[in-house]
C-alpha cells in the first residue's frame, strides 16, 4: 500500500508540473531583405546590391550567407529573437571601396515573415584593418597587463604597405569637461580631437618597403617578450612582427629581434599601453601627423572604439564607426575579434566579438 500511495503522488506531481506545450513553435519565423545601392552618385540610379554578402547577428549567434542577382536574401526557420542584419560588398570597379550597409534590431517572432529593405553606402576602404585588440590582461592577481597586442588584417586581393602609418590611442577631450570626446570632430572641421599616443611604421607615406600581404595577419605588441615567463596564464609575444619602442623612455622593452614602431611624440615618456576596458585604437596612413589639431578623417584607415558596458557613451566619429566594441572583463584573458577577418561594416557593435582567449596572428 506505501509503495501505491508514492507511485500516486509521483504520477500526480509529474502530470501537475508539466508545462502544456507552446501556441507558437519556435524556429518559424522568416526574413526577406533587399539590399540596394547607387553606384553613379551622378544619375542616382538605384540598382541592387548582387552576390553580396551577407551577415546575419543575433543572441543565437552569427549567420553568413549572400544575396542573389537581384540583391535578395531570404532566411526561413528562424527562432525567435533581436537580429541585426549587415550587407557587404567590394565595390566592383575600386579596390579601395567598399559598399556597406545595416539595419539593427529587427524584432522576429515565431510564425512572422518581416520584409525589409536595406540601402548601402559606399565606404573608402584601404583593405587594411585592426583584427583583433587585447587590453584586458591574463587571468592574474597582480594586476599585471603588459601582454596587450593588437592585430592587423589585410582583407584585400592585393599587398598594401605599411611604410609611415601610424597606430594611435585616442583617449583625451574627456565630454565631462564640455567637449564631445575622444576621437570626436570637435570643431566639425573634418578631424577627429583626443591623440595621447602615437607611434608610427618606418618610412613614409607612399613608400613600399614594409607589405603587408593579402590574407597575412600581422601582431603588434606592445613588448614583444615571452610574458608567461611573468605570468603563468599570459601569452607568448617573442615573435611578435612588430613592437611598439618608445625612445624617449629610460626603461622600454625592446626586442631586437622584432622591428619596432617608434613613438612620435616626446612629450610621452611610457610605454604604448591601451585602457583594459574601453578605449578608441585608430590607424591612419600618416600624411597628417600634426594632432595638435586633430587627425583628417580623410587619412584614418581604420578605428575601434572598445567600450565596458552597452550603457556607455559613444564618442569616436560615427564616419569612422557608428558603433562600438564590448570589452570583456579586466584580467579575464580574453580578447575581441572582429566576427570574420577584416570584416568591417563600419559598425563595432556588429563586427567585434569576445573571444575566450587571444589568437594572435591567427583566426579563430
């Protein structure tokens, strides 16, 4: 009779508990997008943006397909969620084009067809970008973050050259004290304002003795030593391709087996060092090293603005980036990455991700 009685209330407590199954199967929603853009800027004619590809951005993860001939892309079985879509293409005519464009937030429920239409812009791209940044330091206890790298991209078909371009933190004109920001146009004169650091490639502008190869990923480390030798969790930068030396310091690393991009201001005395959890890191070609006034938008190649929380304030001009990257925790050991390599829709919150431990030189 115990053993009736406790099979009764199992069964009962089984059938009392069970959630009556859901009005709306999940996974049944559909999207349908046009992407569209103008290649003659002289006759406005609007024609669709053909083999594009297409990258589609949600809680669930990353999606990346492409548009057929008619620039349309349609997607069913989708589940339930927030979705960014962004549509990218080489232009077919400039390599140093690229044509770009996004829709953010779009509500899909389940057994919805949304249909959306996306109108791309035309974007100066250099086929050189930052691929991947490391601020946040390894998992230690003793504050230590000096393993920091970033990594450079380039996407192209062709080699391009780094000779006297320069890899700047922008961190200055703080929006407290009245101004926009770091890396904002304050005057609207066609600069970004706030360069604290500035170190620059070999040689200059125009010059072809330092490539950078299509598809080759190249590190830039602020020391270009073995830092596990230091911290057990850290990563090895001894082989690093590049190193960040400042001259003017008394007691910077220098690995004389790396070669080295040298700083260009004497008034900064430390070392190349970006903030753990937010921060803009911008690339420019170095015809402009003048930032007393602000750096021309014309002459930056690439910018990233990191930032620790989606709350945060946006300040790097939206002509370079309209969003922002999120950081991941300090001493964490992770990196962000941009989703594919060199894949860069001018929006940071689109192209970047976390990533659980640093890749440099390679993609994960």
């Amino acid at each position: 009779m115990k053993y009736l009685i406790c099979t009764v209330l199992f069964l009962f407590l089984f059938i009392g508990c069970e959630d009556a199954p859901p009005v709306d199967v999940d996974g049944t929603a559909s999207l349908e997008l046009v992407a569209q853009w103008v290649p003659n800027d002289t006759t406005g004619v609007v024609e669709p943006l053909s083999n594009a590809k297409v990258i589609l951005v949600s809680e669930y993860g990353i999606q990346v397909r492409q548009t057929d001939q008619n620039g349309i892309f349609k997607v069913n079985n989708l589940p339930y969620a927030k979705y960014t879509v962004s549509v990218r293409m080489q232009h077919p005519l400039d390599p140093n084009i690229v044509v770009v464009g996004t829709i953010k937030d779009i509500d899909l429920i389940s057994n919805c067809y949304s249909c959306d239409t996306i109108m791309a812009k035309k974007f100066s791209s250099f086929g050189v970008s930052i691929n991947e940044v490391y601020s946040a330091g390894p998992i230690n206890s003793m504050f230590f973050f000096y393993d920091q790298y970033l990594e450079l991209y380039n996407s192209s078909d062709s080699v391009r050259y780094l000779d006297g371009m320069v890899v700047s933190r922008v961190s200055g004109n703080s929006s407290s004290e009245g101004n926009k920001g770091p890396g904002a146009d304050e005057g609207d004169d066609g600069d970004i304002d706030g360069f604290t650091y500035m170190f620059k490639f070999p040689g200059n502008y125009g010059e072809k003795n330092y490539p950078i190869y299509p598809k080759q990923f190249l590190v830039l480390a602020c020391d270009a030593i073995n830092h596990t030798s230091v911290v057990g969790t850290s990563i090895d930068l001894s082989n690093a391709d590049w190193e960040f030396f400042n001259q003017f310091s008394a007691d910077d690393v220098d690995n004389p087996k790396v070669p080295n991009l040298i700083n260009i201001r004497s008034d900064r005395t430390t070392d190349f060092l970006i903030n753990l959890s937010s921060d803009i890191i911008v690339l420019s070609d170095g015809r402009d090293l003048d930032w007393t006034d602000g750096i021309d938008i014309s002459n930056i190649i690439d910018g990233v603005e990191y930032q620790q929380t989606l709350s945060s304030e946006k300040t790097l001009d939206s002509k370079i980036d309209r969003g922002f990257a999120l950081a991941p925790a300090k001493y964490s050991g992770q990196s962000i990455q941009r989703r594919e390599p060199g894949g860069d829709s001018n929006d940071g919150s689109i192209d970047w991700e976390i990533m659980t431990k640093p890749t440099p030189g390679y993609q994960k």
